[in-house]
C-alpha cells in the first residue's frame, strides 16, 4: 500500500519559477525524505527530515515537515529545466527498519 | 564510488515464462532491497536484506516471486510463472547499515515487459 500522497500530480512551470510539491501521509513516522527520478539518473535521495525536525534546506530545496497535519512540502527555488523530473516522498514509518513506502510522485515539467 | 549495479536492463517475456534480475549493491552496504514499479506509481518494497537475512517480505508474492542474497553480497530476484501485471520496472537499493537515517542508493532499474 502506498502512505504518502503527493498533490499536484503534474506541475508546469517556467525557468526561474518556484515549484511547491506536498505529500500528505496517515501513520506516524520516524522520518520522511524526498526522492527525484529522471530517465537520465534514474532515483536519487534529495533530502531527509526527522519526524522531530520542521524545516531544513538543502541548496535550493527546502523541505518542511508538520507532523501533526501529517504533511510535508518540497520547495524548489528558481527552478532549472534540469529539474524536470518526478518527485517522490517516502516515510519511513516508526517500528520501521529503514522501510520506505512511496507515494505516487508529482511530475514535475520546467519550461526554457 | 561505484552505485549499485543491475543487469539486464531490459527484459521481455511471454506469460507463464521465468525471469531473473541481478543486483550488486554498493560495496561494504549491508542492506539491500528490491522494489517494483509500476508505470505511473511510486517504487513499492518488496524484499529488505540485512545482510544474508530477510528484514521484512511482506509485499513479496511468494506463489511466483523468490529473492535471495548468498553470501551477504549479490542478490537475485525471480519470478516464475510470470503474469502480465509483473510489467514493471525492478529496482535494487542498498544502504549502509539498515538504521532509521541510513540514506537508500538505487541502481538504474531492470524495466520487465511481460507480453
């Protein structure tokens, strides 16, 4: 069964635009990471974030977490056509050993 | 470094036929897992290794699918009788260590077309 949601399903957007993907899961979690998979370098980790942490950057991304509303954000600042790609959240859930569950991913185009 | 390996690439099968896929995970990386993904979805687990041993198979269809990782180190994952909704991609991951912060490396996948 797959936890997380992610909402939109496919974003459009220019060069230079941000770009805001949520995920949405139903049980509790020891922590939830953001994965991009493009043909070119198929699935690669972007970012981790503990079920005790709220916020946290890396480069351009930014990635908040609200457990209480079971919910996170991926934030892409000034987006790069390189960035088209499809995002996935995965949590980890608690009691887990390191077992992800994915959701469906938001695909995301960014236009030159 | 090295990212985890898997072979073939491409596979196509008629129904009812076998298929295997091989992975080499990084090196010195204790964990390994297989995942199945379905056109349009998110990665689904399937098998977790901690070295030699199964973590967790509890996505694993047993009457077709069998995995194994000799030694601690190369995995195989089989299916057999294959049916038409197998067509997926496979992924292979491994990490380090299996605990909560371990990050997951993928290699590029064996997409299966069952026909």
């Amino acid at each position: 069964s797959q936890q997380g949601e992610e909402d939109p399903q496919a974003l459009s957007i220019q060069e230079g635009e941000n770009a805001t993907m949520n995920c949405s899961y139903k049980t509790s979690i020891n922590n939830l990471q953001w994965y991009r998979q493009n043909s070119g370098r198929g699935l690669v980790h972007l970012i981790l974030i503990r079920s005790n942490e709220r916020e946290k950057h890396s480069g351009r991304l930014r990635v908040t977490l609200d457990t209480s509303k079971k919910s996170s954000s991926l934030l892409i600042t000034a987006s790069r056509a390189a960035d088209t790609a499809s995002y996935f959240c995965a949590t980890d859930p608690s009691g887990g050993y390191n077992k992800l569950i994915f959701g469906a991913g938001t695909r995301l185009a960014v236009h030159p | 470094e090295a990212g985890v390996a898997q072979s073939p690439r491409y596979k196509i099968i008629e129904k009812r036929q076998s298929v295997a896929f091989w992975c080499n995970p990084i090196s010195g990386h204790a964990t390994l897992y297989w995942y199945q993904q379905i056109l349009g979805q998110g990665p689904k687990l399937l098998i977790q290794f901690q070295n030699n041993g199964v973590v967790d198979d509890s996505q694993l269809p047993k009457d077709r699918f069998s995995a194994e990782r000799l030694k601690g180190v190369d995995s195989t994952l089989k299916i057999q009788p294959a049916k038409l909704e197998d067509s997926a991609v496979y992924l292979c991951a491994s990490s380090l260590d299996g605990g909560r912060l371990d990050t997951q490396y993928f290699g590029p996948g064996t997409r299966l077309t069952v026909l």
